[in-house]
C-alpha cells in the first residue's frame, strides 16, 4: 500500500476562494499532498473585501482537529486564520496532544482589503502559545511589526526583526518581502537561528495577489509533509507563488486570487494559458 503524504490546514473559510482553506487545498492538491481541514471560522468574502467575519466555537475546532488526530494524522500542519485568543489556545493544546511538530505558522492579521482577521488581545496568545510550538512562521513585513513593535523600513530592521520572532519559538523564521514596495524585486528573508538566506524574486505589477500568503505557507507546509528539508519546501513554495502571481487569472473587481494552476503548467514545457 502506498503512504499518501498528508497535510492538515487549520485556517478560516474564504468563500471568494482565493484564501484561507480554499487556497491551502488547492496548494496541497497541486503538490501531490492529501489535504485535510479544519475550519476556525466562516468569512463572506470577495475580491472586494471581506463581508463578515462568523468565528467557529472553541468545541467545533476542537471537535474537527480530534477528528483529524484520531484517524488521519497529518505530516505537516499550517495555521491561517485563527481569529480569537480562546481559538488560538484551543489549537495550541491539541497540537501539543498530538505532537504536531512539523508546523508552519501564517499569522494572519489582516486582509488585502484592510479587515481585521486577528483580535488584538489574540496576538499575545499567539506569540506565547502558538510560536513556540512552530517549525516554520511566515510574516509579512506588517505582521512582523505586530509581532515585534518594531518599524520595519530596511533590511538591518528586518534582520532584527527576525532575530525577535526567532527567539519566540520558531525554528525558522521566513519574513516576506512583497510589502517592501520601495524596490523592483521581491526579497524574502529566512533565518534559522543561526544564519540569514535571502530568496530574491522580480516584482510582478498586478493587484491580483489575494491569498499569497496562505498559498506561499501551505506550499511550505506540503513540502515538509512530502519530505523535503525546511529549506527545500521554502525555495518550491518561493516558485509557486512566483509562478501563481506571474500568471493571474485576472478574476474580480478588486485585489482577484493568484492562479494555484501555474506552478504545475509552467513544469510542463512552460506556461501555456488554458
């Protein structure tokens, strides 16, 4: 019988489609890893912006993660949208009932449209329950300054900020570059506690780049759950968010989804439109 490596996204509903667990099963399916979920909460939104915001209760989440534990373990798991301080605990103990270890932390806080997708008294929570239990953390340079209290403005400040991310927990800090919008390219930052790694990549000018960062951590997290080494899974997961935004489907009125197809068609003698 053949293992099926198995990833488990625990994360909010976008019914748009381009973020949060839809996004994170479309990554996982296009890098040939078996997707699992559990919903932290249901969002009404679009490429316009975000409607409403229906969190789950902290049994629901529980109930779903148990679910998943009990019979599917997971080889890699990724957090997205976790809402609520309550939610956050919640997640936080039943990983650590399961020895989830290899855990790619997204710290959604705030949507392309501006809406709030954290609670303000959650980001301690996160920094005290979920951080120190993560492999790899994934923040925009926005979410790193929540995280830090810092103003981020250069690369020293990035590189401390990373520095102040990495001794909370996480084995790997990844701090995104696409915010930076003072350069032509896209610098991405990793820093392993010991050493920085800098992934360059061209800036695409398109406003269709909703769910980046959920699709670029699920990919992260697919990889680790294929096998590849942190390093390995972040440099694929580089690609095909490259490859996702370079190709847009140019769907929506606003800020439309990147384009999960790309990164598969472009292995394939190239991109070709379908």
């Amino acid at each position: 019988m053949t293992t099926v490596a198995k990833a488990l996204t625990i994360a909010g509903s976008d019914s748009g489609g381009g973020a949060g667990i839809q996004a994170d099963l479309k990554t996982f399916q296009e890098l040939g890893v078996y997707g699992m979920s559990a919903l932290t909460a249901v969002t009404a939104q679009n490429t316009l912006g975000v409607q409403a915001v229906y969190p789950l209760t902290e049994e629901a989440v529980a109930a779903q993660l148990d679910s998943v534990g009990a019979d599917l373990p997971p080889d890699a798991v990724k957090t997205g949208m976790l809402f609520s301080s309550s939610i956050i605990s919640t997640v936080s103990a039943k990983i650590r009932e399961y020895g989830w270890s290899r855990l790619v932390v997204d710290p959604v806080m705030i949507a392309k449209g501006g809406s709030p997708l954290l609670q303000q008294e959650a980001v301690a929570a996160l920094i005290s329950g979920l951080l120190p239990l993560s492999l790899v953390v994934t923040p925009n340079i926005p979410e790193a300054e929540v995280l830090t209290g810092m103003t981020i403005t250069a690369l020293k400040e990035r590189e401390q900020a990373a520095r102040l991310i990495h001794s909370m927990g996480p084995r790997y800090v990844v701090l995104k570059g696409g915010h930076d919008d003072g350069t032509d390219g896209v610098r991405d930052l990793i820093y392993d506690g010991q050493a920085f790694t800098y992934l360059d990549g061209p800036r695409i000018d398109t406003r269709h780049t909703h769910g980046t960062g959920c699709t670029f951590s699920a990919a992260i997290a697919a990889g680790i759950a294929a096998g590849d080494n942190v390093n390995e899974a972040i440099r694929t997961a580089k690609a095909f968010i490259q490859a996702a935004i370079e190709h847009g489907l140019g769907i929506g009125n606003g800020h439309g989804p990147t384009n999960h197809f790309a990164y598969q068609r472009s292995l394939r003698e190239g991109y070709k439109d379908a």
